[in-house]
C-alpha cells in the first residue's frame, strides 16, 4: 500500500531530496569543522604558502643564471638571493632614511596642511554659496585637526612597544621564509619527486596539468599586478614632477603599496596624492585630482580586466567574486590572494568542461586530437590544444546541425 497523496514516483523524488539535503548538511558541517581546525595553524599555512610564493618566483631567475652562465645551481641560488635580499635591504633603508624623514617633516607641518585644508573647504562654501551661519566647514576641519590628531598621536605612542615587537615578528617569519624557500629552490627535484611518488601514476597526466595551472595563475597575477603598479606609480611621478608635488618618495610608495591590493587598492591609491595635492598645491588639486580619477578609470576599467582575462582567463565578475570570498575567508591575504587560486580553479574547470565536449562528439578520441594539435604547434600546452579540439567539435556540431536541418524539412 502506498501513503495517501503520494504516488511511488513521488516518495522516491522526496527520499531522494531528503538524502541530498541530508548529505549537504553533512559536507557543510564538516567543511566547517575542517576550516576551524586549519584556523588553529592559519600562521603556519600562511608561513608555508608564503615560502612557496617566494621559491615560486625566485625559482625562474635561478633557473635563467644556471642556464645562461656557467655558475652552477648553488652559485645561481647565491647571486639570485643574494639580489634579491640586497634589494630588500636597500629599499628598507631607501625607506628608513628619505621616508622617514619625509613623514616626520610632513607630521611637523600638520597646522600647515590643516590651514590649507581648511581655506579651500571656505574657498569651496563661499562658491557654492552656503552661508557661514548654517556650518563653518572651515571650522570643523579645524575643530576635527585639534581634537583628532592628538588621540592618534597618542594612541601611536601607547602601541610603540606592540608595533616594535610585531615588526620583529614580521622580521622573525621573513627570516624563516627565505631560510625555507632557500632550500625549496635549491633542490626543487627531491620536492617535486617525493609528491609525483605520492601521486599515482595513473594521476600524473593531472598532477602536470595542476602544475602548469598554478605557475600560469599566479604568473600571470602576479604580472598584471606589477604593471598595474608601475602605471599608477608612472602616473604619480608624472603629477608630482608637473605640479611640483612634495614627499614624493612616501608618494610612489605608498602608491606602489595599495595598488598592489586587488580591486580595494586602485582607490585607496589615490588618496595620498589627493591629500598632499589639497594640503600643498590647493591651487592645482582639482586637476590633479581629475586627472588621477580618469587615469584610474582606464586603468580599472579597461586596462585591468584585460590583462586579468590574458593573463589569468579571469571574467571580472569571477574577480570580484574571488576578492569577495577571498576577504570574507581570509582577510586581506584572502583578498590578495583569491584571485589566483579562483584562476586555478577555472583553468581547471575549464579543461574538464573542453574534454568532456570534444568526448560527447562521436568519431571523435580527444588523445588523437590533443596529438594531431600539438605535433602541429608544438608550443601548445595540453590544456590549450583541448580548447582548440573543443571549438573544433563545437564547430563540427554546429555544422552537422546545419545539415541535417534541410534533411528534417
């Protein structure tokens, strides 16, 4: 006998819901389980996944030395890091002796800077015609310098000692991610080695394909972000040296710094220049000012996304996407870093999706195609050579449709 109202079809559909959304409950329960424990060590994950970003990217400079001069593998290491850290230390000290005496020069003229400020926000009431009795914006510019700076000073002279001590800290992990990376990149086979040993053979095909998905995500991150920098500190150099701009040093490094941060950093770029356009040349900040608002317009609108999709295979939706889940999982280091691992994820997705089209086309063995392509253009990659046979079944279906259409009238 069945239940009243039900049929058998319809207890099976119900079982079935039932079980799946049992079964979601089930996996999300133990995602977050797994995501609470994996927070108890989110220092030493970050430790390790920065130890691989810097072996990652100082692994091509040592791989071009050892080719391209007769060092050796341990003398390349040396040179390659040996750049690298001397760069470090000389933009450390670029920064410990021009930037700080550029910020405590510009701390010193805060009643300057809060002058300024305040005379333009009158230049700009009287403009506009809004009389003084209803608000006096140049007082509360005023008002807010008197009663803002202090709390801050303050309150940075209360943390001294917790920022020196969190500044050795940064020190102290820096220290251990090069020691680390150091020896990732000096012996990057017995690495390599020990995971294809892990990986079954049968998987190796797979594990090259999460290789090269990875090297070209965050390759190609990591370029569009360093050009993305370039441009924005190229335009901050050109303001400053037309319009006679001061501390352009904390300028371009502040620049360079927050443009580095997907999305959130273009505009948080603009606001030192802003600042010190309106503290200093009051006279020439809205042109400063547009000049920086239509110069960051192309560059996120147009510029940006372009090279993401070339450099990544990103869609500027899937980027916000990434940096909003990025954020909300990992903070800023989630926000810097989802782009990347959201490219890995679509590099991937996208060669399941390409075979699996080029294997519903009947006639056709995907192995034969990927070989045909790649004995033609060698320099194609395996998952490159799958898209081209993807558009090439696509193709064909569409024009067996195209047949096949007079044949049915």
């Amino acid at each position: 006998m069945t239940a009243p109202g039900h049929t058998p079809a319809e207890r099976d559909t119900l079982r079935v819901a039932f079980f799946a959304l049992g079964a979601v409950f089930f996996g999300i329960a133990v995602l977050d389980r797994v995501l609470a424990i994996a927070g108890g060590f989110s220092s030493l994950l970050l430790t390790v996944f920065l130890t691989w970003l810097l072996a990652f990217l100082i692994g091509p400079l040592v791989d071009a030395l050892d080719h391209r001069l007769p060092l050796g593998r341990g003398l390349a290491v040396a040179v390659a890091y040996g750049a690298v850290i001397g760069s470090i230390v000389l933009f450390v000290a670029a920064i410990a002796q021009v930037g700080a005496r550029e910020a405590s020069d510009l701390v010193g003229r805060i009643d300057e800077i809060t002058a300024s400020i305040a005379r333009l926000v009158g230049d700009i009431q009287r403009a506009i015609g809004l009389d003084r009795s209803t608000v006096d914006l140049a007082a509360v510019v005023e008002d807010l310098q008197r009663r803002t700076l202090p709390a801050v000073i303050q309150g940075l002279a209360d943390q001294t000692q917790l920022i020196a001590g969190a500044v050795l800290t940064v020190f102290g992990t820096l220290f251990i991610i090069v020691v680390l990376s150091l020896y990732a990149v000096a012996d990057p086979d017995a690495i390599t080695g020990m995971i294809r040993r892990i990986v079954p053979n049968r998987h190796a095909d797979t594990l090259e394909l999460v290789e090269r998905s990875v090297g070209r995500a965050f390759r190609g991150f990591l370029r569009t972000q360093v050009v993305l920098v370039l441009i924005q500190i190229g335009i901050t150099l050109a303001l400053g040296l037309a319009f006679g701009l001061p501390y352009l040093f904390l300028l371009t490094v502040s620049t360079g710094v927050l443009m580095f941060i997907p999305f959130f950093g273009p505009p948080l770029a603009l606001i030192p220049v802003i600042f010190v356009a309106v503290a200093f040349r009051p006279e020439v900040s809205l042109l400063v000012i547009v000049i920086l608002v239509v110069g960051q317009t192309i560059l996120v609108n147009a510029i940006q996304p372009r090279l993401l999709r070339e450099g990544v295979g990103l869609h500027p939706i899937l980027v916000i996407v990434a940096l909003l889940v990025g954020s909300q999982v990992a903070g800023l280091w989630g926000a810097i870093f989802g782009i990347p691992l959201v490219a890995v994820a679509n590099l991937l997705l996208r060669y399941v999706i390409d075979a699996r089209a080029v294997n519903e086309v009947e006639g056709i063995e995907l192995a034969e195609v990927v070989a045909a392509i790649q004995a033609e253009h060698p320099e194609v990659e395996v998952e490159e050579a799958v898209a081209i046979a993807a558009d090439h079944a696509e193709a064909m279906l569409v024009a067996d449709a195209v047949v096949q259409e007079p044949e049915r009238a």
